[in-house]
C-alpha cells in the first residue's frame, strides 16, 4: 500500500520555508510534537495549541487563545468552547515571525500544558 500524501509532500519552498522558521522560532518554548496530517500540521504540546495550513508562498497558522485579540494580523476569530478562541493569521515573510506573534504561540503553549 503506497503511503498517504500529507501537508510537508507539496508544500510550496517559500511557505515551506516560512515553516521552518516558525519551528525554529518556537522551539525555546520546550518540546511539543508535530502531528502531520493530509492537509494541515497540529503543534502539540498536551492538545495543539497551533495549526498549519500551507498555501502558495504564504501560510495560514490557527493559534489556540483563551480571549479573543484584537489586531489587524488576526484575520478572523472563532469562539470554539467557553475559554478557547482560533485565531487565524497568515504568514507570508519571515518578518511576520515576530515578537508579537510568537507571544500569542507562547501564551497558545502555555494554555495547552
């Protein structure tokens, strides 16, 4: 039986490479897992407190939080239970990797012990 595709198989460079640096970016928070999946990359510490969806020279990153936040960045906000919130965000330079954002991950890292 040949093996399943699954998001990293034909992942753009660019976006691939955007996904290496959030990796790299996050790993000084501790150790959390990498679920890969057909279409999407969960980031798990106890449950995923981050999702990855690649798409052309950009990613799309869903961001576990307890509160809604309020930026341009977040492009849209879901309310999932009564303390968890999605905050969806795109990634399309590495500049967007950048200290507010990787406070939003530590925080979706914490929430997710």
């Amino acid at each position: 039986m040949a093996a399943q595709p699954n998001a990293l198989a034909h992942a753009d460079p660019v976006a691939l490479a955007l996904y290496r640096q959030l990796l790299d970016s996050i790993q000084p928070f501790g150790p959390f897992q990498e679920e890969v999946k057909k279409s999407s990359i969960h980031l798990v510490r106890s449950s995923p407190f981050a999702g990855v969806h690649f798409r052309k020279r950009a990613i799309a990153l869903t961001i576990e939080a307890a509160i809604p936040i309020d930026s341009p960045r977040v492009l849209k906000t879901e309310q999932v239970s009564t303390n968890r919130w999605h905050l969806d965000t795109k990634l399309t330079i590495d500049g967007d990797i950048d200290r507010e954002l990787l406070a939003w991950l530590r925080d979706a890292y914490n929430l997710c012990a």
